[in-house]
C-alpha cells in the first residue's frame, strides 16, 4: 500500500510540473526571440582614434635677437599671406648701416686687381629702383580703396553686423557683439598694417638711397681712377653691408600663408628669438589617426570613415582614408600603431584640436540578410538556422558571409523575405514547438 501511495504521489508530482510549464508557456511552445528577415546593408567597421588638424601648417621664427617693438596679431586672428605680424626695433640696426655708409669714403686703399666699379654702383641702383617701386606699391596699397583685404575685412564687418542686427536672445546679441568688435578690430588692424608697409618701404627706400649716393660718390675722391672695388670698400664691409639689409628687411615679421593664428609669443619688449607665431590654414583640414598592428589588413586608402566628435553630439560626418603610414610607431609598452590620414570636409564644425571617434567602413555588402551570431549553429550537416513555420522550428542549411560588430550575413536560396529566424539556434531543435516573444 505504502508503494502505491508514493508512486501516486510521484505521478501527481510529474502532472503538476507538466501543468505548471503548459501555464506558464500559455501553452504555446518555447518562447523565443526572432528577426524578421530583409534585406539590409551590412558593414564591417574599424574603431580608430584621432585628432582635427590642418594640413597647411607654418610657424614664423626669428633669430636677430631684435627687441619686439608692435605686434599685430594675436591666437585667433585670421591673416593673409604677406600681412604683417609684427615689427622689430630696427633703431641699433639703421644706425649701424649709416655708420658703415659714412665710412665707405674713407676705405680707400691700394690697387690691388682689376674689377669694374660700374658694377656695385649698378646694383646699388638697381636696389634703389626696387626701393621706390615697392615704396610706391606700398602707397598704392594704402589708397586702393579695393584692396583684397580691406574688402575682406569691410565684408566681415558686415556679415557681423548683419548678426547682431538679427540676434534673436540676449546671448546671442553677447556673441553677436563679440564678433562684430572682433571684426573691426581686425579691419583696423589691416587699415594699420597697409600704413606701416609705407613706413618700412620709406625707411627701405631712404637706406638704398644714401648706400645709392654713398657708391656714386667715391668716383669724386682722388683716388676715384682705381677700377678696383677694393678702393673704396673692404670685402668685409660689403658683406656686412648686406647682412645689415637682410635683417633690416627680416625685422617686419610677415605670414608665410593665410590661415589663423593658433599659437602667438611675440612680446612687447622681449627679444624676437625662436618661434613667435603658428600659422594653420582653417579651410584645409584633416583628421590624423592611428590604428592598431591587427587592424592594418581590414583597412586601406579610399575606404569610408564615419566621424564623430564629443564637441559635436550625435552628428555624424564623413571623410576617406587618403593615407596611411607605410612604416609603424613602437610604443613604449611594446605596442605597435600605423598612423592615418583622412580628408575632412572644411565646411564640418569640427575645429583643430578635437578629438574624434572613427568607424571605418572596411568592407560593406549591400542586399543581404543578417542574424544574430546566435542564429546560426553548426553540427555536422554544417552551418543552419531555424525558421519560424506554423508555429515550428524548421531547420535550414544556409553558407554564412560578412561579420559586422553585432550581425553575420546568412545566405541561402531558400530565405525570403519575411521569413522568421530565431535569434538563438541552441534553444530549439527542428519540429519543436515555439512561441514568438513579441
């Protein structure tokens, strides 16, 4: 009797787990997770790291110790190529070259050769013809009421102006008047630079003027009959001579290109020694990249690059990999990077000195179906899927693809679709009964 009862018991414990999973599953079948198939775009992507730079990048030094007399310019002033920066006290260096003129009478000397005096005069000349056409240039410039840059910067006035008269909120009026200061500040700083180019031309111009009656002036001294330069001038000073004028004319600090001023140290007073400015060139961009050692066989020049920036949000942008280094970069724990260069279009927010995450595109297929790395087992009839038909698993051959970040391409005639796949194979075995999680 006792067995009885316990086997009864059993029984009943068996009926009551049965009941128990049919309410459970609403008696429905293995609850499952699927993909409607259809057809996608499928993408393997490389994550990389990189910084907004420019590719037109100049710095200005000077070497004559010369004390910083004006400086023009400052971190965020856009320039143009030729503009002045800034201007050296050249006091010590005029007066050096005077002295040295108002004694070139007095270096006569012995015969010593023949060499024809007419040349030096003729030079001397001729850089006095070059002194008055840049001084009128000069003076062309400052009354060229067309001028490229003051048209530049009345135009950006404007446009300034233009913004604070449509500021819609206090803070955008604050900005607005920032920039439109900004911008006359910057036509002044053009209207000044065109003067001051008069003076240096000026002071240029009365320089080779006197070396200029200086040399034309010795064929009046007694010993004028020498055709020897050696009589009137050592080799020494006609060298001396043009160094002074080489670092007369180094003295006005120019910009090599136009572009914005990054990084400035020229002060007033201190000796011009080193680097004073950077100039980079903000309407040619790139991003400079490194990828790891692994990562170099997925990714090649012309592939496509999603670019994202922590300044920017959500936005997303697009460039090309135009380079990448052909050698690689140890680091010091042993690691080893190649370097990358990818095009950035100039009209993107992105400024120099951002920082930015990178997704490229190194291989894309178009048209295809993809599931879940879960969706497909492997057994010995190879790799399948199970399709959702009456409420069934059906088994289904199918060749896998392209591995993205999160799907794999599956690929099979007999897939349509529409057609139902489970995203984890392991759960289910063919006939077995399921149910759709919604």
């Amino acid at each position: 009797m006792k067995t009885l009862v316990g086997a009864s018991a059993g029984v009943l414990v068996v009926i009551l787990i049965v009941v128990i999973a049919v309410a459970v599953s609403g008696g429905e079948g293995q609850p499952v997770a699927t993909t409607t198939l259809a057809r996608t775009t499928l993408s393997r992507t490389v994550p990389l790291r990189g910084s907004v730079e420019s590719l037109n990048v100049r710095d200005v030094s000077a070497n004559l110790g010369l004390a910083v007399e004006n400086v023009l310019v400052g971190v965020g002033d856009v320039v143009y190529e030729g503009q002045i920066l800034a201007i050296l006290d050249t006091t010590d260096l005029q007066l050096e070259m005077m002295l040295l003129q108002a004694t070139l009478p007095n270096a006569v000397g012995a015969a010593v050769g023949a060499v024809d005096l007419d040349h030096p005069i003729q030079l001397a000349l001729a850089q006095l013809e070059m002194a008055e056409t840049a001084h009128a240039n000069a003076m062309l410039d400052l009354h060229n009421d067309n001028h490229p840059m003051l048209v530049a910067g009345r135009f950006a006035v404007n446009v300034a102006r233009e913004i604070l008269e449509n500021a819609e909120s206090p803070e955008e009026a604050n900005a607005a008047q920032t920039l439109y200061n900004e911008a006359q500040t910057g036509l002044v700083l053009v209207e000044a630079g065109l003067a001051l180019a008069v003076e240096v031309a000026r002071i240029n111009l009365e320089i080779a003027q006197q070396a200029s009656d200086a040399l034309q002036g010795m064929t009046n001294l007694p010993g004028a009959g020498f055709q020897n330069m050696q009589d009137y001038m050592s080799e020494a000073q006609i060298i001396t001579l043009l160094r002074l004028e080489h670092q007369l004319e180094e003295a006005t600090i120019r910009a090599p290109i136009s572009g914005t001023i990054t990084y400035a140290n020229a002060r007033l007073g201190s000796p011009a020694q080193g680097l004073l400015f950077t100039i980079e060139d903000t309407n040619n961009l790139r991003i400079v990249a490194s990828m790891r050692e692994h990562d170099v066989a997925s990714v090649g020049v012309g592939m496509g690059v999603d670019i994202r920036s922590d300044a920017t949000g959500d936005s997303v942008f697009h460039g090309t990999i135009v380079s990448i280094d052909p050698s690689a970069n140890h680091n010091p724990d042993g690691s080893v990077e190649f370097g990358a260069e990818i095009s950035l279009d100039p009209r993107t927010p992105l400024a120099i000195g951002m920082t930015t995450r990178l997704n490229v595109n190194s291989e894309q297929r178009h048209g295809v179906f993809a599931v879940p790395f879960d969706a497909v087992a492997t057994d010995e009839g190879g790799d399948h899927v199970f399709v959702v038909e009456n409420g069934r698993a059906v088994r289904q051959s199918v060749q896998t693809g392209l591995e993205a970040d999160f799907l794999l391409e599956i690929i099979s005639p007999e897939l349509t679709e529409g057609a139902v796949v489970i995203n984890n194979a392991n759960l289910v075995s063919s006939g077995m009964e399921v149910a759709v999680i919604p």
